[in-house]
C-alpha cells in the first residue's frame, strides 16, 4: 500500500504560487479597485 498522500493545496504551503498563478487576493484585488474607482469617479459631487 502506497502512504497516505494529502491534497497538492493541502500539502503546499499557501505562499508559494505554481506557475504563476494569482492568488486569490491579487485576483480580488484586480477586480475591486477599479470598481472603486469608477464608483468615486462616477459619484456626483
């Protein structure tokens, strides 16, 4: 019988990205700022 192997997301620590790959904060932030800022530049003063 083979060792118990756990999950790639589970055994790999969170801060190191395979490929380059977004964390899902970057990705969250990608999406919210702009947001933001069209929201206060679209606000009327």
């Amino acid at each position: 019988m083979t060792p118990v192997r756990y999950p790639r997301h589970r055994a790999a620590p969170a801060r190191r990205s395979s490929g380059g790959a977004m964390s899902p904060l970057v990705f969250v932030l990608l999406i919210t700022v702009p947001a933001v800022v069209a929201v206060a530049a679209l606000r009327p003063r």
